[in-house]
C-alpha cells in the first residue's frame, strides 16, 4: 500500500513539473490572431486531415503569434480590404513536436523544416496565407497549399496571369508590413524579426485554456 502511495505522489509530482515547465516557457506575448482582427480568414490545414500528411496535427483550431507579428498580419488585412481582398490563414504556431512529425515523413529541407534548428513557425513568427475576396473565396493562385512542386516557387512562371497576379498582390501586402516570403513556397511568410523569437513546443489546446480563462 506504501509503495501504491509513494507512486501517486511521484505521478502527481511529476505532473506538476511538467504544468511548470509549460507555465515557464508559455510566452506572454502570444495572442489568437482571431482576437485581433476577426474578419482575417482562418483556415488551419493541420487542424484536419487537409494537408500533407492527411493526418490531424493539432489540438485546437486556432492560429496563434506573436503580438508583434499578429499586429502587422492584421495591418496587412486593413490594406488588403482597402482593395476588397482579405486574407486566409493556414498555419501560424506550430509546435516543435508536430514538425518532428513532418521531419519523420518528408525529411528534405528544401520543404519542411529540420527540426534539430526548429522552424519559423515554432517560433510563431510565420504564417502560410493566401488571398479571399470580401465573401471569403478564394482568389487563383499558383498552387494549392502544400504543393512540393516547381509551380510553388515565387520566381515560377509556369502559372496563369491570374495566378501570377495575385501572387504579385500578396507579396507586396506582406512585405509591405515587414514579412519576408521563401523562395520555395509563394504562401509562406516569415516575420522580419524572427531572430528575436525561441522556439516553442506548446501543444494549441494548453494556449486555448490559457486563454480562456
């Protein structure tokens, strides 16, 4: 009976070093970008079973970042209105467990992120979006989300002039309130001040029920 005791108290000692561990390292700076600007998009891929893994990845359907990142994403959507256009959000946090999982699958940096550095969106310092009218449809682009193909490439020409249009239109939004975009994927932007940012590994459901407190 000792033993069973000694047992419990260890689990319940263990758990509350781990509800620390998360308190410690849960950001103050992190906010739903929904909160922020409800008229943005959002449509997380890893959330469903929608993506390239055709598996669910997250915990919870909400698109975290940093303050400061969520705060030029919602200046890039009040100029984007300006022009009767808006954004659609795909991915934004990402725990550093799930691009394991990623790793684990497609393990080729020219597409996914090596986990031993951590990608920019474990950081919550990047987002994949693209463009929707005022009604929330989807405007034509190159490629669909997660196309690991040459069409992908913000240099492709291989595309229509709506594509190449429209691509030309989200680049310059974005760069225009300090993103950056990749040459391997026209949707995925990283914020000019990634440096400043660590790397998380906070499941979306902890920041949830932070949050909704």
């Amino acid at each position: 009976m000792k033993k069973i005791f000694l047992r419990v108290q260890l689990f319940v000692l263990f758990l509350l070093l781990i509800f620390s561990s998360l308190q410690s390292q849960t950001p103050v700076d992190m906010v739903d970008i929904s909160d922020m600007d409800s008229t943005i998009v959002i449509d997380l891929r890893y959330a469903t079973a929608d993506n390239f893994l055709n598996d669910t990845l997250y915990s919870a359907n909400i698109c975290l970042l940093r303050k400061p990142v969520a705060e030029r994403l919602v200046q890039v959507q009040k100029y984007l209105r300006e022009k009767g256009l808006g954004l659609k959000v795909w991915d934004g946090y990402r725990p550093l467990f799930v691009q394991k999982k990623m790793w684990e699958t497609l393990p080729d940096s020219k597409f996914v992120a090596n986990p031993k550095h951590g990608s920019n969106h474990n950081r919550g310092a990047a987002v994949d979006v693209t463009l929707v009218d005022l009604e929330g449809k989807e405007l034509e682009m190159p490629t669909g989300f997660d196309d690991f193909s040459e069409k992908a490439h913000i240099k492709s020409t291989n595309i229509s002039d709506e594509a190449k249009k429209n691509r030309e239109i989200l680049q310059e939004a974005m760069k225009r309130f300090g993103f950056n975009p990749i040459l391997s994927e026209w949707w995925h932007f990283n914020d000019k001040d990634i440096k400043k940012y660590s790397v998380m590994d906070i499941p979306l459901n902890y920041f949830e029920a932070k949050m909704n407190k």
